[in-house]
C-alpha cells in the first residue's frame, strides 16, 4: 500500500469513526501540485467538525504520520486539516453549499474517487 493509500485509509477511517457526513474524495492532483487528493466532508454541528478534526489529527499521528496544519477550529464551521499529500475539509452542511468545494474542483465525474 503507497503512503497516500495508507494516509487516505487513516483519514477515511477516521471520519468513519465520528459519523462524518457526505464523503466526498477528489483527485486534484492534475489541477495543483499543493496535494493529490482533497477530501470533504460534513458534520451535524460546530462541536462535531472539531471533533471529526481532532479524530483525524490524532489517528494520522497515532500512525507516524504529521499534519502539517489546522485553520477554522475556532469557528467550527470548516476546518482545514492540511495532511501533506491529502488536504481535508470537515464543514457545516449550509458552508459546504455555500461554497461548492466538489464543483470548483472537479474537472468532470472522472475526478471523483471511491
């Protein structure tokens, strides 16, 4: 299994473990050179997305792995999870239509991942 394989399975697990909304994992790798993959997902309420960031955080270091940064913990609303290779987007439902992360980002349904 590559690192982004075994990162990507942490992450996924991870927002599995909180009940993560909406799973969406796109392959940006053709669009920027920042990461390979952006996942987004959604949580119920302010105090979820932080929990759902903190979970992942912990279970990426748990693994040997590094994030390399946080923003929007504060808020709540979006918190960005910089992995390195996997940048993460845990959102309020109302921010996440608000902004469209999947629809700026996708270059057509091939870009999408399982």
């Amino acid at each position: 299994m590559t690192e982004l394989n075994q990162l990507k399975a942490i992450v996924l697990d991870a927002l599995d473990d909180l009940k993560a909304k909406d799973i969406v994992i796109l392959d940006v790798k053709p669009l920027t050179s920042v990461a390979d993959l952006m996942i987004v997902a959604s949580g119920t309420s302010n105090r979820h997305v932080k929990s759902i960031a903190d979970r992942v955080r912990e279970r990426v270091r748990e693994a040997g792995f590094k994030p390399l940064g946080v923003e929007g913990e504060d808020a709540g609303e979006w918190v960005l999870v910089d992995l390195g290779d996997i940048i993460l987007h845990i959102m309020l439902p109302d921010t996440r239509r608000f902004y469209d992360l999947e629809k700026l980002w996708s270059m057509g349904p091939d870009s999408v991942q399982d």
